[in-house]
C-alpha cells in the first residue's frame, strides 16, 4: 500500500486482484493460542479523515489501521488538494489547500465511504459532486436519505453525466431532518454537514452506533457543537470551522474485528486474548456466546474467551442497528453456529442480499438452507472441508478465513482485495496465534 504526501504513485491493481490466502485447516481441533490485538475502527477513521475538510488547519489522527479502504480516502483528500502525511499508525492531514469539491469518479466508485464526503465538502463550499458510491455487493444501497436531507438544508440535487451534483447556493441552512430508517452513513454525513451550516440541524431516528459517537465527541474537542449524539435524537448548532490546536485524536478500537477474534477463539482456540478492544461495545455478541456455552472473561480493555469442550449450544440470531446485533457480524457468527449442536436460525434485517455468502458454506459442507434473502438456518454441528472460495465482501471474506480455520484440509481464498480493505495484515496476525496461513 501506498502512504506519503504528493504525487501517488501508480498502483499495480492486477497484482492485488490475484493475491490469494492458502490455509491449512485444522479439522475441528482448538489449537490457537495467545493473544491478538485489535486496530482502530475501520467505520470511525474513515469518517473522521472526511471530517478533516471541515478544519483550519492540520488534524492528526492516531490508531489508524493500514488497510485498503484507508489508502482509498487518502487517494480521494489527495485528489481535491490535501496533504496527507503517514508514519506508523499516525496519519496527518491538512486540508487548507483544497479548492475542489468534485470527488474522483474512480475512487468514489469503489468505496461506499466515499458519501460521507458530500457534509464536509457542501459545509465548507455549498457545493459537492460525486457518483453513485461503491463498495461491497451486499444488497441495494439507496441513497435518497442523503439527498432528501441535503434538499432540507436548502440545496438542489441534478445528475450531470452520471454525477449527482448538489449545491447550496445560499449556504446550508439548519433543518429538522427525520429518517425514515436509521442510517449509521446518513446520520454521520447529515451531522458533518451541519457543524457549518447556519442556524440549528435536528437529525431524528438517528442512529446510535459507538463510532457516531465517536466522531460527535471528536468534532467537539476542535469546536463543534453536537449533542445528543448515541440517541436517536441529534442536535447540531452550526459553527465556523474548526480547529484541532495540535491535539492528537486516537480512533475508536473496532468492534467488529474484536467480535470476529472473539468468534474466531471460540471456535478454534484453547485460550485467545483479543486486546486493545471496548468490552461494552460486544455486550450483544459475548452475551449471545455465553448462552450458547462459551466462557468468556472481559477486562477494562480486553476479552479472553476459552474453549472449554463443551457442546456448542444453538442460538437464533437477528441483526439489527446499534446496540443490536451488528450486520457485519452477522457473517462471522454463521461459521460459529455451523459448529453448535441443533439448529440456529439467522435473520439479516439490514442488507437483502447479504446471505449469498452461505451457498459456499454449504460447498465446505455445512448444512445450511436459505429461506429466503434474508433469512436462513443452520443444522449442526457439520464438519467442513477445505475449498477454494472468492471473497465476495469484506465480512463474507473473512468469514470464509474462519471456515478455513475450522476445516479439514487446504482452503484457498481468492480476491482478498475485499479483506484488506477491512483488515490490516490479517494472515501475520493469524500467523502469530498458530494458523498456518501465507499470501500468495
């Protein structure tokens, strides 16, 4: 991956799409042991790096993981005029400089997060443009919430040459803002729009997840005004632009890599420590392990869970927003029941297509039926034999390393492009706990 500050250097994207993991299984037996470390949140420094077009001056986030998704937002700040700068896990950017407001069609293409750039950009220039926003295949992602909300604040909204183009010419103006389903994307956009409109934003039916939190809590500390934020009621009083005065502002640990190791140490490990983690944030999961017979121990900032050979306890499962059950878990946790002994149902409430993943499962020899788009159950437990499979999705992805993990035999996991953009150095960290595990 690339970091550094000036002219990006070309990238060998035909390399990257053939990398693979090889995985050897290691058929059911626990053999994983130690401790493994969890890295900023994926869904809050992506957020924040767009956040930093509402500042004057530089911001420098620290924890920030080295993943592909990352690489993408400093390619779109590069792109409209700023200074990114890297070293370590620090990462500083300074936005002074920017004058464009037109997002780079490639790079938002491939990225979902790429949206949230629209609040900085219209509260800083009244005016943004953009295409459609990439991502992963995971069912219909409209974005009316987005553009409705901006037609609130006084904006208009027209396509010109396959680009929405959405301007404010008198400014963004402070509006009342109901969603008519919680949106953790819409809500941080909407809430970053506002902190430089004129006047008051209320956003209702807002969603609560910890990283909106986090953000709200970060643009506060450089002189923003948002309350309410982790309700489903947010108020925003507009400001000017902010000001980080040289503090350092560290990322938020990621959940959803915490859960993945804590699912993970269930299945596979005698004793796995995750560190560096927010024990209150997996409440739902560690809850739901424990019901299904697993011993799992949290501490101020780590969660060790231990396989204690018992029989896996079915579960039935449904996704919902914070403080639900994370769709991003969802994945992860369907690799878990195919072990549990009796039959677990799983209903994804959030993305329609998000089940598709299972067909391969059922190839390793997991007995799963698919009822419909969203909902499926899950007959066990099922001992799974090594494939070769293609990551459709970052979660899907890394929940087929998982099945690798478990099975019998040699697995081989293609177009992990999707996993790197979620994971930073995954085979080294799974390495370093005992999976025998190399990229080719």
């Amino acid at each position: 991956m690339w970091w550094g500050s000036g002219r990006l250097t070309p990238r060998n994207t035909k390399k990257m799409a053939s990398q693979k993991f090889v995985v050897e299984g290691l058929g059911g037996a626990k053999k994983l042991q130690g401790t493994i470390s969890v890295k900023g949140a994926k869904n809050a420094v992506l957020k924040s790096m767009a956040a930093t077009l509402l500042f004057k001056g530089s911001v420098t986030l620290t924890n920030v993981p080295y993943i592909e998704d990352v690489e993408r937002v400093c390619e779109l700040l590069l792109a409209l005029g700023a200074e990114v700068t890297r070293k370590d896990d620090t990462c500083t950017i300074d936005t002074s400089a920017v004058t464009r407001s037109d997002l780079d069609d490639d790079i938002a293409r491939r990225l979902r997060a790429s949206i949230v750039f629209m609040g900085p950009l219209l509260g800083r220039f009244g005016r943004a443009s953009f295409p459609h926003p990439g991502g992963d295949i995971i069912g219909p992602r409209p974005i009316n919430l987005f553009l409705e909300g901006f037609e609130k604040m006084g904006c208009t909204v027209k396509t010109e040459s396959d680009r929405y183009v959405v301007e404010a010419k008198n400014g963004l103006k402070g509006a009342d803002i109901f969603f008519m389903f919680m949106s953790v994307t819409a809500t941080e956009t909407l809430m970053m729009a506002a902190t430089l409109a004129q006047g008051t934003t209320t956003l209702k039916n807002a969603a609560m997840e910890p990283e909106i939190v986090w953000l709200a809590e970060f643009l506060n500390a450089c002189g923003a005004n948002i309350q309410g934020a982790g309700t489903p009621t947010i108020t925003i009083e507009g400001g000017t632009l902010l000001k980080a005065k040289g503090k350092e502002w560290r990322t938020v640990p990621d959940r959803i890599e915490a859960g993945t190791f804590l699912l993970l140490g269930a299945l596979a490990a005698q004793e796995l420590t995750i560190t560096g983690c927010e024990p209150k944030h997996c409440e739902i999961l560690t809850g739901l392990l424990r019901e299904s017979g697993i011993s799992v121990e949290e501490g101020k900032d780590f969660l060790t869970v231990r396989g204690n050979g018992e029989t896996l306890r079915p579960l039935q499962v449904r996704t919902h927003e914070y403080p639900g059950f994370a769709t991003d878990l969802q994945p992860p946790m369907v690799v878990y029941l195919t072990q549990a002994s009796g039959e677990s149902t799983v209903f994804e409430t959030i993305w329609g297509g998000r089940l598709n993943y299972t067909q391969d499962l059922a190839r390793m020899g997991a007995d799963i039926t698919l009822w419909n788009p969203q909902q499926i159950s899950i007959k066990g437990p099922t001992p799974l034999t090594g494939a070769t499979l293609e990551s459709p999705d970052i979660r899907a992805g890394l929940a087929f390393l998982m099945s690798a993990t478990i099975a019998k035999g040699t697995s081989v996991i293609e177009h992990i492009y999707h996993i790197d953009r979620g994971y930073e150095r995954i085979e080294e960290r799974l390495s370093n706990i005992g999976l025998d595990i190399v990229r080719k």
